[in-house]
C-alpha cells in the first residue's frame, strides 16, 4: 500500500474527512475507530470514488492494549502518514467529573497517541521519511476551567508534537499538530458542551482536515485554521493576566441554558 495513511478516529468528524481528502490525493488508507459499521461504511464510499485500498480496523485505541494491537495489524505495511486524530472532552468542574471518564480520557488522548507515535515513528525514522499530524485544540494555549483535562491533554499534544519535530527533522520526519477551534462534529454533544458560547458557531470539518493535512504536507509545526484566532491566541492572550484568561475562558464554557 504505497503512501498509506494511517488514520485514527475515522468514523466520523475530522478523522472521517482526512481520510476522504487523503484518498482525492490518491492515497491508500488505514482507517480506525471503534465503530465497525461507520468504518465499513466509510471504506466502500472512498473505493467506488477513488481507485485506492482502505482497510479497518475496529478497536477502542483508549485500552490499555489499544495501540499496540493497532500496530500489530498493520505490521508489514509502510505507513508514510500517521494521523493521530482520535480523542474526546468532556464538560464539568473537575470535582464534580467521574474520575474514570476524566482518566480514559487520558488514555486516548495522550497515552494512545503517545505509544502509537512511538511504534510508528521508530518504523519512519528506519526509512528516513514520513510525516506526523497530531490533532489538538486551540485549548493547548490556555488552562480550561469547565474542561479542566481535556486542556491539559491538549496542552501535551502541542508541546509533545514541537519536541518531536526537532528530534525527528533530521531523520526526514515533520510533525505537526493542528490546533483547531469549535468544529462543528459530535465532539460537542459527548463533551456536553452545547449551550456553551464555544458552540455558538464553528468551522466545517472538511475545512479542518483539509488546512491540517495541507499544513502537514509543507512541514509545518502548528496549524490554526481561524486568523482571527491565530491572532488571539499568538499576540492577545500571552499578555493577559492569567487570571484574565482563567475568567474568560471559564465564561466561554458555561451553560447559558
């Protein structure tokens, strides 16, 4: 499967519209999510469209086992694009939160991307080529009161994918993370933020993996796809007192109904 893409969290959202951008660049794909159906469904849409081979994988990447088995099944095949794009929020003062649900989503959201990266970028460092997307958030630039995890799991995508792009330049690997803001996708309804002023509107998701794959593909290290936000987030907010940000992003969190 020459230039094969190895997507996560394809089912829907995002995942699913980097998958269907990677096959209209004829590209072949490894597409995972947990849900079997979607994902077979996804598969027989992109092969009528597209003369390219897509296989599946269901599993739940946020097991302890997750990663590795992902790995085990696509061993023998050259990835060249790893797109970590699984993950999950969830709304709620901390201390009010299930622990257990604040520390699955850990594991899918760091400790998942973490191994997986790690199995398949030591297989691209071998070949001397391959490039990394890790999906973050414009979250990864403040603290999130309300989504107190989920910002600091995106926190550790961001700073975790700039590391990595400097050890792995000189072996012929970009990284780069894509930090987008509200997307319109099921993320809001399971993180139970609708109501929140985050989801008063929000970008598309093809136009999301589309700047994300295109920011990959010219070896950029961080990718917003909102200017405004770019800006605000680059050259307002880092002067703010942390306070000031605190307060603000907490307002932008909480339920008006």
């Amino acid at each position: 499967m020459p230039n094969t893409a190895l997507v996560t969290g394809a089912s829907s959202g995002i995942g699913r519209e980097f998958a269907r951008y990677h096959a209209e660049k004829g590209g072949d794909l490894i597409i995972t999510a947990r849900r079997a159906a979607e994902l077979e469904a996804l598969k027989s849409e992109i092969e009528a469209d597209h003369d390219v081979k897509v296989q599946t994988i269901a599993l739940d990447l946020g097991s302890p086992e997750g990663a590795q088995e992902l790995y085990d099944q696509t061993k023998g095949q050259e990835i060249s694009i790893l797109i970590n794009n699984a993950g999950f929020g969830g709304h709620g003062a901390f201390t009010d939160r299930e622990l257990a649900t604040d520390l699955a989503m850990i594991d899918l959201n760091v400790k998942a991307l973490v191994t997986l990266t790690h199995l398949v970028a030591r297989d691209m460092a071998k070949r001397g080529s391959g490039k990394i997307l890790n999906v973050s958030s414009t979250a990864s630039y403040m603290p999130g009161p309300l989504q107190a995890t989920y910002f600091a799991t995106k926190a550790f995508v961001s700073s975790f994918s700039q590391a990595l792009a400097g050890e792995l330049k000189e072996k012929g690997i970009t990284v780069t993370a894509l930090e987008p803001g509200y997307v319109e996708t099921e993320f809001a309804a399971r993180a139970d933020l609708d109501g929140t002023d985050l989801t008063k509107s929000g970008a598309t998701p093809r136009s999301v993996a589309k700047y994300g794959y295109d920011a990959m593909r010219r070896g950029e290290l961080r990718a917003i796809n909102d200017g405004r936000l770019r800006f605000m987030l680059n050259w307002i907010v880092p002067w703010l007192p942390r306070w000031t940000v605190l307060k603000m992003v907490r307002r932008m969190q909480e339920k008006s109904v």
